[in-house]
C-alpha cells in the first residue's frame, strides 16, 4: 500500500423541496419585485442536486478518504431526511432567514461539515436547476 | 492561467479487498464491493492540464495529443479489464482499486508524458464511477 495522499472524494445527492423567497422585512409590492415568480404565494419546487467534496488523506488500509455508506449515512441523516419532499420554509432553519440557494447552500454546508464522519469538507454545491448552481467552501481551518 | 478538460470513458470491473484483513472485516467496511466475483462501472476520466495558450496556435494543449496520452496511458490499461486481475498497480493486493486510488494512479500514468512535453501542466485528475460518485487528485500530498 503506498503512503496516503491527499485525494477528493465527491458525491452527488438530489433533494426534492419547496420554497417560497419572501421576506417580511420588504412590503409585498418590494416581495414581488425583489423575487418575481420565486414569490408567488403559494410556493414551487425543485430537484435540487446537492454535490459534497470531501478532502483528506486517502486511508492506506481502505483507499478511501471517506466511506461511501458512511457519508451516504450521515448526508442522508441530517440533509435528505431532513429536507427531501418537505417546504423549506417550514423548516426552522429558514425562520428567520429566506430559503434562497445560497442561504440553503450555506445551511447545508454547516449541517454536513457537522455530521461529516472523517475528512474535510471542501465544497457544498446545490444545483437548483440544470442552469444554475450556488457553492459554498470551507475555512483554511482544518478538521480532524 | 487556463485550464483545459478533456474527458474519456473506460469499462472496468473491480472489487475491493484488503488482503491483511479477514473476510469478515471486509464484508462490513465494503459491503457489496467486496463480493470477489468483481462488478463493474462505465468510468468516466477528466484531465485537466494547466498553461498559458501558445503564442502562435493558441491552444494550451493540443486536445488531439492528450486524447492520445490519455489513451495511451490509462484507457489501454484500464479499458475493459478487470483492474484487481490484470493492472499491474492493483494486481496482487497491491493497492485497492477504490475510486481515490484510480485517480491517483491515471494521474501518475499521465504525469510523465504531460512534463515531458513541457508547457503544461496536470492540475487535476478526477474519475466518475457513477454519475454521482467521483474521485479527484491534484497531486503533491
């Protein structure tokens, strides 16, 4: 077995939701033009992809930076479950904040560096669309 | 600074199997992977060289030359084989073929004919075993 290197391991979740992008800070008329169609009442939804790459030294004993069942585990726990087929404005996480891509990029970020078994989170990216994708990376710091 | 990708598929069966553990250890860490019979997966390579554009061509590579040193080096040996059995970097237990080691190992392939043909450089090997699982390396440690 040759000595670890530091390799990437990426994978791709998709997560089906609804959201509504309002604010209660804005009048509605300033709602309609801050987020048009994004605002209507009553919400819509999309098939998000939410693509993980983990960084850290690939484990002489497995070839693995992270075990693909154990991520899939822990990604499946805090974000899937948690997200998948549900509104996110619902969600408590999205109390006070609008449920953009970004923010919701940015909350999945925290919630799997959180639950991340080994390694380091390096990127979170959610496709909200085929057309567009939001990412979020991680401090310099690292993480055992 | 450019960066120019090119990308190829290759056919591959594997299995993953530490062969200082007992089979039990195995079957928990790899689960399905490490029934000994092997699978398979189309895999897909993308290489990504780094440079400056030729003053004259304006090509950073020549996208003809790596398709080339891609096949040369990495879809001759990895296509359609089974990497445990016959490539000489997994064979004998001698490394895992995981997703990771795979993208170590093409990078290593690809390395020498991409320095040896000055100008740019290998930036990133990432390889695809699904559409939704994929490795990368960029070298160094």
């Amino acid at each position: 077995m040759s000595a670890a290197a530091k390799a990437y391991f990426g994978r791709r979740y998709q997560l089906s939701a609804s959201h509504r992008l309002h604010t209660d800070s804005l009048s509605a008329e300033e709602n309609r033009e801050a987020y048009g169609k994004c605002n209507n009442p009553h919400g819509h939804g999309h098939n998000y992809v939410v693509e993980v790459l983990v960084g850290g030294d690939v484990d002489p004993e497995t070839g693995m930076v992270v075990n693909l069942a154990v991520l899939d585990e822990a990604v499946g726990k805090h974000v899937v479950g948690r997200f998948d087929h549900r509104n996110l404005n619902l969600d408590p996480v999205f109390r006070d904040q609008v449920p953009t891509t970004e923010n919701l990029c940015t909350v999945l970020f925290s919630l799997i560096q959180d639950a991340l078994p080994v390694g380091r989170l390096e990127r979170v990216r959610v496709e909200e669309t085929e057309n567009n994708f939001f990412e979020c990376y991680g401090s310099r710091r690292d993480r055992g | 600074m450019i960066f120019l990708t090119r990308r190829a598929t290759f056919s591959a069966s594997h299995y993953y199997w530490n062969e200082l553990w007992p089979a039990e250890k195995n079957q928990h860490v790899f689960g399905r992977c490490a029934n000994r019979n092997g699978h398979g997966h189309n895999y897909t390579l993308e290489v990504t060289v780094a440079g400056e554009p030729d003053a004259v061509t304006g090509f950073v590579v020549d996208l003809k030359w790596l398709k080339e040193v891609m096949e040369r080096e990495v879809l001759a040996a990895y296509d359609h084989r089974h990497l445990n059995l016959e490539v000489e970097e997994f064979a004998a237990g001698k490394l895992i073929p995981t997703t990771e080691n795979i993208a170590i190992s093409a990078w290593k392939r690809l390395q020498p004919s991409i320095d040896a043909a000055g100008g740019a450089h290998l930036s990133r090997v990432r390889v695809y075993e699904t559409p939704e699982i994929f490795a990368e390396y960029r070298g160094g440690q």
